[in-house]
C-alpha cells in the first residue's frame, strides 16, 4: 500500500447535505480527537467526489490517501505498520486518511485497515475517511465502523445537475428521458448525455434506443460485472433477466434455480453449492442485486445468444407454475433477431388486456409496449404503445408513459387510436405537467374519440375541465361543461383511468349499475359543476347533492371522488370525507398508485375546511409521499399548499415557508392556480397570526379584490374573512367593505358551515361600537352551530380585544380563556400566542419563564412589554399606536419608560435585550413581530 497527499481539484457537488454535514463534523473534530468514518453508495452516486471535497476542505494539517489497493498476494500490511505510517504523515498535526474504494483491498490488508481505525489514538489526531461501494455486502471488518450512505439524487438536484452539464439546452421532453433513465445516478447521467448529440439533446432528431445501453452503464457502474466462473455469470444473467418481467426489485430463488437447472447440468451429488456472487442478496426465498445499476449493467453486457437463452430457460420454468404474462414476456424476449412475431405479440396484448389476470400495472405497461415492437402493422404498434402508456400512467410512471406516447406518435393511426393517445397525454400532464397543454391534448382527445369511443370522450371532456379548474380559467372550464356529452356516453369523470385500465372496464351490471344511471350522475356533476360556476347558486345544489347521494352507495374510486368533489362544493364536509375515506380504501385494494394521493387530497381539503388542521395534515402528509411515489407533482403541489395552511396556525413559520415555496415553484412552472391561490393564502394566514396585518392584507387583497390577479375563483371567497380581518387592522376600511359584499353572497349559498359565522364576525369588525358587541355574539351562535374550534377561537379572540379595549376586563378574560383553550385544543399555537399575550395585557398571568423565575423583562408593565416587543422587531411609533389602539404619544411616554427601566438608549440595544431574552426563553414570544405591524380590534 501507498500513500500520497496530493489533492485533486475542487468538485461541484449537487446535493447531499447530509451528508457533506457528516463529513465536516468529522473534518472538525480533528483539532480535538480521532474520528473515523465508513461512505457507501452504489457505483456512480459520488464517493470518489465526496472523499475529493473532504479532502479540499481539511486545513488543519495534511490530507494522506491510502492507495492503490494492496496486492492480492500481498499479506504483509499491518495495523502497527499502518499506524507508524499515520504517525509519520501527522508530524503532530491533525491528519486525514483517505481510502477510496477500500472493499477492494485484500481481507488481510482490511482487517489491519479496521485494527488501525480502532486504535486511532495512538497516532494522535487522525480521521479515516474510507468508501466502499454498495453494489456487494459490506465486508464484516467494516461493518463497524459508522456509516454515512449515499443514496440517488433526489428529482429536482438530478434536474439540476442536468442542467449544470447542458447549460439547459435540453429539450423538455429529452430531459424527462434523461432523468428517468439514470434514476437519481450522477455517473449514468453524465455518461447518458455524453452519448448524445446536440441535435438529438434538444429534441430535433430522435434519441437513439436503448438510450442507456450498455457502454453508458458501463462506464457507470466502473466496467461489466462478472462472476468468478462460469455458474456465477449464468445466476448474475438470470436474477437480472428474471428482474424484467417481476413486480420489484427481486425474485424468486426458486424460480431462479428451476432456470439454472434448465442452463446446465446438474452438479455432481455430494459436491459443495457454489457460494452466491457478491453482488447478490438473498432474503428468504427472494434474490436481489444490491445495486440497481449493477443489475442493468449485467443485462445490458450479455452477449445476446446466452441473454436469450436465460429468458428460454426461464419461460420453460414459468410455464407450469400459472405465471402466464411472465412466461410470455421471457418468451418474447427468447427470440432472435429485431423481426415482428405478429402471434406473439397478439397473444401478450390479449393476457395484458385480461383483468382476471394477476399483475401490475407496469408488467402491464411492460407487456404492452414488447407487444408493440413485435406488431408487424403501423396502426397495431400505435394502439399497443398508448395502452402501455396507460398503465404506465396507473403505475404511477409518467416519465415511463412519456416515451411510450413518442413511439406511439411515430406510427400512421385511426383517430380513435389517436384519440385514445391524446387522452393519455393529457392525463399525464394534468398529474404532472402544465395543466394548460393538458387542457388542449383532452379536447382534441374528446373531439377524436366521439364517434367510435363516446365513453372516452366524455372522460376526456371532464378531465379537460378538471385541467381547466386546476389553472383558474373560468371561462375555459364552462365552456367545456357546457359542451353536451357524446351520444352513447356511459360513464365518465374527471377521474377515470386512462384506456387499458381494467378497473374502469368492469360491466356496469356487475356493480349494479345501467348506463342511464351512470350517465345521470356524470350529467348532474356536469350541471351543478356548470351552475355553481355561473354563479345560479340555487340551481347548483339539487344536481350535486344527487352526486353526493350516489356515492353513499359507491364502492368504485372514480365515482366516489366524484361524490367528494360535489360534497365539497356544496360544503358537506362530512360527505366529503366520507366519500373521500371509501375512495382511498378502494383505490387501496385496487393497487391504484395514481389514485391514492388524489383520495387522500380530497381527504385533506375536508378536514381543513372542518377546521381539523392536525387531520388535514396528517392526511396531507400521506398523500404528499403518495403523489411524490407516482410522479403526481401536480397533485403533490396541492398537498404542499394543504400543508403550508395548516402549519399557519401553529408556530412553524418556516414550515409554511418550505411548502409554500415549494407549491407555489410547481404551480407556476405548470399553471396551477388553485394551488397557488392556497399556498398564498396560507402565507397571508401566517402573517395575520403574527400580527402582521400590513403584510396579510397586501397578500390577500390580490387574491380576493377584482383584477387581473384575482385568485382562484372557488378558492379566493374562502379567504375573505382573512382579508377583513387583515384589512382592517390595516386601516383599509373600504377594502373591507368591498370584499363583505361577496362574502355574503357566499355565505347566503350555503356551502361552506363557516361562512355565516365568518360573515357576523367581519361585521363586528367593521361596525360601530353600538352594533359590535351583538354582531360578535351572533357569530359565536353560529359557530355553535357549525362547529370548529379555530373559527370559534379566532372571533372569541377578536371579541376579547374588543372588550378589553372597550374596558369590560371581566368579560374580556373570559372570551379570552376560551379562545386561548380553542387554540391549544386545534393546535393553533400562534393564534393561542396572540389569546396569552391579552390575558398578559389584562393583568391574568405574570411574566415569568417557563420555569417560573422571574425575567429581566418581567419588571415592565404588560403595555410597556407588548411596546418593547414591537419596537424590538422594526416597529414604528406609528405603527405600535396603531397596533396597540393607543396614541403615539401614548407610546412615546411608555417607550421612553421601557428605555429607563431596562438601561438601554437605543432601539438597537433595545432588540438586542429583547432578543437575548427570548432566546434565553425568559418571555414568550408575543403575536405581533415585524416591521410592519396592523392595528388591534
């Protein structure tokens, strides 16, 4: 073994954080100990990288790499020799060691590499840095050294490393490919956009196929696997063959074992098993690569004639065993040459079309697509390509369903074939894509598919206005529900599988249903859906409460969606979540990857308009993983913006923050303006809970007064009572005005439990102080009657101010208290901050600490402490009067006070006292904190 302190280059590294976080606590520990540290990760992911930027960041002394790996037949390397060597380089200073791809040392070299690690402190400060790869078990001698693992880049650093190395110049579509194939792989991405020309990178000619063929894998994965002898090449070949036509990662070692059989010979009885190939995991009965990547490189290097013969062997294997769409596929795949085999691509299309069938949607879309490339036909390919699209897309693949949509594209079809190819498409990207290029394929899609496939039709016809929902364009989504349905049209909603889903082609009669009775309800949605926009609320409810009705009696996903939506609409949240809960279930036990995030949507929205903030983000949360899983960035953003709303009422401002930007970066990347217009509103709804009126008011007045940036238009009427709440604090009376007249006309609707509640609490607001005190009371009867602890809470809290200010302290205590008890029990705790903080001001709790000590601001009194806290966060004198409802001379004679009493003479020092002791945690922190702050009721 060698040594050598020379450094390479400094590196870009795209993500891991963690763990360059890792390694710098280990770099800066070095001044005051050893420490040691084992990097694992398949080929490809960066360790080499990873150990380079380590190596550039250390400054405290000398950096030594260990390498190249020992000779096999070199046995001498010991841990006392090893840890002369490192007394020798430190010279007394810290040192780092750095051993890249140590797994391929000899066993006796690594096992005084681990002895030496042990024994760090007799060589003074050093840290062993060492990597081994992933694609193999760890070697025990390692396996006690801490771990630090590097897994595939997550989507969105991938997508940056892409364009880092193509100045962006990728086409959009070749960029969704390119990511797709390297799965998360830094090395295979960099090696899949090396193969391509600039012509082919920017989607003028087309990419060549396999676009990760083997020299690209290759290169990834450090060269071609191969086993040590012959009997390790076939298991490698025939775990990855079998892989190809599995529902996961692994397989069954006993079908494994039937294939070898069927390979070669049996062994000799008696003679000793072949030990498994290090690449190779076996838990259980299943078979797996350690590596991923390792596995597509082993499939990919075969030579053709014994990669044939594998998936021969396996077919045979298969056939006794009732595995009949696998057995196909290796079939299939035995066969020489590039000619069509028109019978046997009929025979795999007929078991993929088959429902009663055991298998996936992605062996379906598998089965499918090897069906398209051995159909002799154009038009045959075109159709067998768009129904592997389709259950890539109920895979919940989409970056799968985009290249089978391409090859579809590239064959002469009839429309309805072309048709069916469009719906498709158009679902996709209304999932995961601009909602306005989805809104345009399920048009054209509906226009294609009316003669020969009405059913269809109408599923596109609603989808496209469910495109057009999502992107706020009113006047785009009536004219779609105005349309009239395709004659012959039998069932049809926005949420429908595309062509090829066999849960969508079960017989209407098997469930108890006739085609009158699904077009009926398809009509009613479309009608109520059509009524509600137009604003004829009286004419809304009767069609969509018979949507609701429906579902109390649906088991299929689709149509309980349906219900849900419509229950929402008309503000029967407990419909909704019910519908929503049956929805999810069915999509469950249907193993509908692409619908699961969408019910557990729906799910969350009705438990946020319960007022159920901790069920709406737990349902949320669930569905966000979901939709992330599936490839639903679309609807991921949706469970972002639901997220951001109920983090607003807690004390988490930079929780709402991450997922309001992180809604707000997809849904204006695709068009998505419910979700934006949610994501905003949570960002207004956290400002007001922190007594940032200004700051609420300028968000929520785009969003809910008339003009151009208008929010959603079945989203903005929600956030009204936000914006009189905020506008007025703000001083911005008229606005406030302007927005109640539209509330009113909400809340006379009927559909949301809160509006009436919301609405007498914006009046109290607004009136005078003759008037307040009843308005106040009415909306607390009304949210008696409704329900929801936050809403309640929030006009006890406002009717408590009120009181106080108006110097009735017994009655405004008690208003308080039970706003203050209302928060705690939602969770909501900023809003319960605001409910201490006036109890504070009435005198009902001492400022103490947590702990009960007296602090260094507790010998203010309660006014001077809310002034202190103001002016400590930017605050005007302006603005603490308007805040407070005081004069601003009144704040300048406290403030003058507070400056006395806490020996400070600036407004600088006085942050930094506040600020002290709020960190310290001597006084909570109060409502109100920027440097805009609204006026108090």
């Amino acid at each position: 073994m060698t040594g050598e302190t020379t450094v390479r280059p400094a590196v870009r590294i795209h993500g891991r954080g963690a763990q360059r976080k890792a390694l710098r606590a280990l770099l800066d520990g070095l001044h005051t100990q050893c420490g040691r540290l084992l990097l694992t990760g398949e080929p490809g992911l960066g360790r080499t990288t990873l150990l380079q930027w380590a190596a550039r960041s250390f400054r405290a002394g000398p950096v030594l790499h260990l390498g190249p790996a020992p000779d096999p037949d070199d046995a001498t390397g010991t841990a006392g020799q090893l840890l002369d060597i490192l007394r020798a380089a430190a010279g007394g200073s810290p040192l780092l060691v750095c051993v890249d791809d140590a797994h391929l040392w000899n066993e006796p070299a690594r096992t005084a590499l681990v002895h030496a690690a042990e024994h760090l402190s007799g060589a003074g400060r050093v840290g062993l840095l060492l990597s081994v790869a992933a694609d193999r078990a760890v070697a025990p001698d390692f396996a006690r050294l801490p771990v630090v693992r590097l897994d595939p880049l997550a989507p969105q650093r991938a997508a940056a490393l892409l364009d880092d190395m193509t100045d962006g110049a990728a086409a959009p579509a070749v960029r969704e490919q390119l990511l797709a194939e390297a799965e998360g792989n830094p090395a295979l991405l960099v090696a899949l956009v090396r193969r391509l020309s600039p012509a082919e990178l920017r989607g003028h000619r087309p990419l060549p196929g396999p676009l990760a063929d083997a020299p690209a894998l290759a290169e990834a994965a450090g060269g071609a696997p191969t086993g040590p002898n012959a009997h390790a090449r076939d298991l490698l070949l025939t775990v990855a063959a079998a892989v190809r036509a599995s529902d996961g990662p692994d397989v069954d070692a006993g079908l494994v074992r039937a294939a070898l059989r069927r390979l070669r010979p049996a062994p000799e009885p008696g003679t000793h098993p072949e030990p498994l190939p290090a690449q190779l995991a076996l838990a259980g009965d299943r078979l797996r690569f350690h590596s991923p990547l390792v596995r597509r490189t082993v499939y990919a290097t075969a030579a053709p004639d014994p990669r044939r013969a594998v998936h021969r062997a396996l077919a045979d294997a298969l056939e006794s065993g009732g595995h009949r769409l696998p057995e196909l596929l290796h079939r299939s795949w035995s066969l020489s040459g590039p000619a069509p085999a028109p019978a046997q691509a009929e025979r795999l299309a007929a078991v993929a079309a088959d429902g009663t069938v055991p298998a996936s949607h992605l062996l379906r879309a598998t089965a499918y697509a090897r069906a398209a490339e051995l159909t002799a036909d154009g038009a045959g390919r075109a159709e067998r390509y768009t129904a592997a699209a389709g259950q890539a897309l109920l895979a919940g693949r989409p970056e799968q369903a985009r290249p089978l949509l391409v090859a579809a594209r590239r064959h002469s079809a009839p429309a309805a074939v072309r048709g069916r190819a469009e719906l498709v498409r158009g679902l996709v990207e209304l999932r995961d894509g601009p909602v306005g290029d989805a809104h345009q394929s399920l048009l054209l899609a509906a226009s294609l598919l009316a003669a020969d496939a009405p059913a269809d039709a109408a599923t596109a016809a609603m989808a496209a206005a469910d495109a057009a929902w999502a992107a706020g364009d009113l006047p785009a989504c009536l004219a779609t529900l105005a349309a009239a349905p395709p004659p012959g049209a039998t069932a049809a909603a926005p949420d429908h599988g595309p062509p090829g889903s066999y849960e969508r082609e079960e017989s209407l009669e098997r469930h108890g249903r006739t085609a009158a009775h699904a077009v009926a309800a398809v009509s009613d949605h479309r009608a109520g859906m059509r009524a509600l926009l137009e604003g004829r609320l009286d004419r809304a409810g009767a069609p969509l409460g018979q949507v609701v009705e429906r579902g109390r009696t649906e088991h299929r996903p689709e149509p309980l969606l349906r219900s849900a939506a419509a229950a929402l609409l008309l503000g029967d949240v407990d419909a909704a979540r019910g519908a929503g809960a049956r929805a999810l279930a069915a999509a469950r036990q249907l193993g509908s990857e692409v619908l699961e995030p969408r019910a557990l949507e729906y799910l969350a929205y009705a438990e946020l308009r319960a007022g159920r903030h901790p069920q709406a983000r737990a349902h949320a949360e669930e569905g966000l993983r979901a939709a992330l899983r599936s490839g639903q960035r679309n609807t991921a953003a949706h469970h972002r913006a639901v997220l951001a709303l109920a983090a607003s009422i807690a004390e988490e401002p930079d929780v709402v923050a991450g997922h309001v930007a992180a809604a707000l970066d997809t849904a204006r990347r695709h068009g998505l303006a419910q979700a934006a217009t949610l994501a905003q509103w949570a960002a207004a709804r956290a400002d007001l809970g922190r007594g940032r009126a200004f700051d609420a008011a300028d968000r929520l007045g785009l969003l809910v007064l008339p003009g151009p940036g208008r929010g959603h238009f079945a989203v903005w009427r929600l956030a009204v009572p936000c914006f009189v709440e905020a506008a007025v604090l703000a001083g911005r009376m008229e606005d406030a005005r302007e927005a109640l007249t539209d509330l009113a006309g909400w809340a006379a609707f009927g559909a949301d439990p809160q509006a009436a509640a919301q609405l007498a609490r914006c009046r109290a607001l607004l009136a005078p102080p003759d008037r307040a005190d009843d308005l106040y009371r009415r909306a607390l009867a009304r949210h008696d009657e409704a329900g929801g602890d936050f809403e309640r809470a929030r006009t006890a809290l406002l009717y408590g101010k009120w009181l106080r200010r108006r110097r009735r302290p017994r009655e405004a205590r008690g208003r308080l208290g039970a706003a203050l008890a209302g928060f705690e029990r939602c969770g909501a705790g900023v809003w319960a901050a605001q409910a201490r903080d006036e109890l504070r001001a009435l005198g009902a709790t001492a400022h103490v600490t947590r702990a009960g000590t007296p602090t260094r601001l507790s010998g203010l009194t309660p006014q001077q402490l809310r002034i202190a806290r103001h002016v400590a966060e930017g605050a005007t004198n302006r603005e603490v009067a308007l805040t407070l409802a005081v004069s601003t001379r009144t704040v300048d004679y406290h403030l003058r006070k507070v400056f006395a009493a806490l020996g400070v003479r600036s407004r600088l020092e006085l942050a930094r006292v506040v600020g002290q002791a709020e960190q310290a945690g001597e006084a909570r922190r109060p409502a109100g904190h920027h440097e805009k702050t609204g006026a108090q009721p």
